[in-house]
C-alpha cells in the first residue's frame, strides 16, 4: 500500500483529497492530528475537520510525537497525518532528524498512509527572520517526505497536480545533439 503525500496552500483540497485517499483503501483508518486550539477560530477549524471525517475513523491528537504515533499504529491501519505544516510549528528543535524518521517509518508501513502539509515556500521571501526560517525548515521537511513518499501531489485551487522525483525530471532532459 501507498504512501501518498499531498502539499498544497490553505483551503486547496489537501484535507479533503487525504479523506478520500484513505476511504477509498477499505482499510480501518486513523488520522493523526497534530493542530491544538491555541485560540477559538483555530478550535472551529479542528472542530470542522472532524466533523468531516467518518465517525468509524480513530483519532490520535499528536501535536509533538508524530514518530510515537504513527509508530503505535495498529498494523493494519492505514494513517492520514494532517498536517505536517502544524507539526513542524509546534516542533522547531531537530526537526530534521525526526522528519526523516517519521518519513522512513511510514514508508515502511505495509498499511499505507496518506500525509498533508502546506507548502508555504511559493509566496514572496518572509520580512522576519523566524517566518523565513520556519519556511526553510518546513521546506526542507517536505522534501524528506516526499523523497520517502511512493507517490506526491501539489493541489492548487482543488485541482491535483502530480509531483515526479527530480532525477526523473533531469534524466528526461533531451539537448539537441548527442545525449
């Protein structure tokens, strides 16, 4: 089974999109949700979310220990994190190393999963430097994901555009005369 990654901005259909991935598999389903309701507006967004979600699914709240949930998963259960975006705000020590963990454990799981974040880095460089650092780090997280990601998608304005692995990209380059 697949681990799927899908990037996106806010409000393009990533959450949505991960829902339908994991129904579609027939397998029980757990999201790991990493968001905490700092402040009401944020409550009403988590409050949303589960509303969304089939009443059979399993929720884990994980803000922190995304290795130690997605870990302790069952075995036959496929995952849905949402978001990754969130983890890494709520996270910014080492992220690095526990991103590649996360990232290689879930490629490892015969169950699949389904993974959302935003992708922050396509707008105008930050005015500050902790909005640019937390643009880099979480930059840098999605790519460890999506190089242990069997397939990933960047969403856009609901519509799903598939992402192939860079070496695939280069090696597809053709230059007029000899290759």
């Amino acid at each position: 089974m697949a681990f799927v990654l899908l990037l996106g901005g806010a409000r393009s259909g990533k959450s949505a999109l991960a829902q339908q991935v994991a129904a579609r598999t027939g397998r029980p389903v757990t999201v790991v949700a990493t968001a905490e309701a700092g402040d009401d507006e944020m409550a009403a967004r988590i409050e949303r979310h589960r509303e969304a979600r089939p009443a059979a699914w399993a929720t884990v709240e994980e803000p922190l220990d995304l290795l130690g949930a997605v870990a302790g998963a069952p075995a036959g259960v496929f995952l849905l994190v949402d978001c990754l975006t969130l983890w890494v705000a709520n996270l910014p020590d080492a992220i690095a190393a526990a991103a590649e963990r996360v990232a290689a454990t879930l490629a490892g799981r015969g169950a699949g999963a389904v993974v959302v974040s935003n992708e922050v880095g396509l707008g105008v460089v930050p005015a500050y430097p902790l909005a640019r650092a937390y643009r880099d780090v979480l930059g840098s997280v999605n790519a460890a994901f999506a190089e242990r990601a069997d397939r990933t998608a960047l969403l856009v304005a609901g519509r799903v555009h598939e992402l192939g692995p860079a070496s695939a990209f280069v090696a597809g380059l053709r230059w007029g005369g000899a290759d």
